[in-house]
C-alpha cells in the first residue's frame, strides 16, 4: 500500500487573525501523516510572515508563502498544489475550523482503502448572522426526502470547497483547478473531470468544518474586480457548455439563471448579474467542448450529480 503524506492548503487574503484561528485547529490534528501546513498570502495589503513568526517557531510543519500580484481561489489553490510534498491534498478557507482532532485521518484512512477514490467532501456547517446552515452535496430536496443521508458516509457527484481533500493522482491525471474561473464553480469544474476519468468522489460526514463567513477579498491577476455573483454566472455558462450534453444545457442555465437573478434582486447588483451574462455567452465561443462520457453521465445521475440543473 502506497505511504500516504498530507499536506494541509490554505489561501488567505487580507486576513491574517482570521486564518491564525484555522492554522490552529490543523496543528492538533492527531495525523502522523499530516508533514506540512502551507499558508498562502494571496497578495495581501499586509505581510502574514511577520505574523506567524511565533507559530512557525512552536511548529516547524507551517510555511507562509507569498505572491505579490493576487492569483484567486483556484490560481491559488494551484501555486499551494504546486509547492506541496503530500500525496494528500487537504485544502480548508481561511475562515474555517476543522471540528475534532480526527478530520485529517478520516481523509487519510478513506484515501487508504480506495484506490479509486480521487476527492474527499466534508460536511461544512456555515455560521451567519446567529444562524447555522449545512453545506453537503446533496440537494435541499434530496435532504428533505431522506433526512438521515447527511450521517452516512457515500459516494457523491461533487464537493463543497470549503474543506475537502484531493490524491495528487487526481491532479496528475485531469490538471489543476481552472484558474480562469477565479471564484466560484470551480470546484465542479474538477468534480467533472475527475468523475470523466474515473475516479469517485466520497462524502464523510465526519470530516466537519465550521465556517464563519467573512467579506469576500476576491481579487486575480488580469482580472477586473468583480463581485461574487457576477462569477458565479458567467462560470455556469462555462460549465454547461464545456461538460454537459446539449440536452441539458439550455435547463441548467434556464433555472441557474433564474437563481441568480434572484440574488441579483436581493443584493442590488443586477448590472453585475448582465455582466456575467454577457461575459459568459461572449467565451463560449473560444471554449472547446469536452461533453462528459456516458459513463460519467450515468454516475452523475446515480450519486446525486448536477445534470438539469
């Protein structure tokens, strides 16, 4: 059996008090595999070495690097793979906290005894404004028709970004992340990709992060600054013509659109929302198609996937 060897990812940006509270949670972690905490200062107004001097001094695993110009979540994400030892991959936001000492075994054991398994999704409880909200990949629906699926561990269609972990296998097989998504979508982006390749995704409800939400800092080199909205839809535009079947597409931007357009209404940022509208139709013409296989189509459709929307 291969040795397996952790690094633990983590991009910040802006907010050096914030991630100190994560950095802490991955230093208990009881994981003998767990050989280094890599912390990304993406840019920031400020220097995070200075910082974490002291911590870096009580724990020799933690290395702070730093890019001058801002790379994004995924170009981010990308330059952390890049400097990193582990066969193991685990990324966790700044903002969030792993829940027990155990989480970073738990990806370990899982990755262990499957060969195939390419992704581990936790399951990620959001703390906003006094209330907490479950993020898990399975749809609301989904929950509400079997409400016991959140506590059992299965295999699932993708992951939520906030806290997961990925086999360098995956990375050498399918490529990184797709840094030109910048923000949002792309961890579908890599679900899709992985699945096509045939590795699976699993879910382990007791890999646990709490999030605490802070405002987004989304910034990348050569991108305009937009705000979160306006990538998420121009990214869904690229997804669906990228990876789906033309039967679906026009239903998946139909209801994500009409999704988004809500949001747009609640935050006042229509113009944002065009933005990514027209920004999306405008690169569907210099992205290549790359439909999916029927393979991947029939487990999407197994494992709770996104298809029609």
């Amino acid at each position: 059996m291969e040795h397996e060897s952790v690094s633990v990812l983590i991009g910040s940006r802006n907010r050096p008090q914030v991630v100190r509270t994560c950095i802490e949670s991955v230093r208990c972690q009881m994981a003998p595999e767990l050989s280094e905490i890599l912390v990304l200062d993406d840019g920031s107004d400020c220097e995070y070495a200075d910082e974490y001097a002291s911590l870096v001094h009580l724990d020799v695993r933690i290395r702070c690097l730093r890019v001058e110009e801002p790379l994004g979540v995924a170009g981010g994400r990308n330059y952390l793979m890049r400097a990193a030892n582990g066969t193991i991959m685990f990324f966790i936001d700044d903002d969030a906290v792993l829940s027990t000492p155990t989480s970073v075994a738990a990806a370990v054991q899982a990755f262990q005894s499957d060969d195939i398994l390419g992704i581990v999704a936790g399951k990620i409880i959001n703390h906003r404004d006094g209330r907490e909200d479950l993020l898990v990949p399975f749809s609301r629906r989904t929950r509400r028709r079997s409400p016991s699926i959140i506590d059992a561990r299965q295999i699932v269609s993708y992951y939520l970004g906030t806290c997961h972990a990925i086999h360098r296998r995956v990375i050498e097989t399918v490529g990184h992340y797709q840094e030109d998504l910048v923000f949002g979508e792309e961890e579908l982006d890599l679900a899709y990709r992985a699945i096509n390749a045939g590795f699976r995704i699993v879910y382990l409800p007791t890999l646990v992060a709490h999030h605490y939400p802070h405002p987004s800092v989304v910034k990348a080199r050569g991108v305009a600054h937009r705000t979160e909205l306006y990538h998420h839809v121009r990214n869904r535009f690229l997804l669906a013509w990228k990876y789906l079947p033309a039967r679906y597409v026009v239903v998946y931007l139909t209801i994500w659109l009409s999704i988004y357009a809500w949001d747009a209404v609640r935050q006042s940022a229509i113009r944002d929302y065009l933005r990514g509208i027209l920004h999306g139709i405008r690169t569907l013409g210099a992205q290549r198609r790359q439909v999916i296989r029927p393979e991947a189509i029939s487990y999407l459709r197994r494992y709770h996937g996104r298809l029609w929307y």
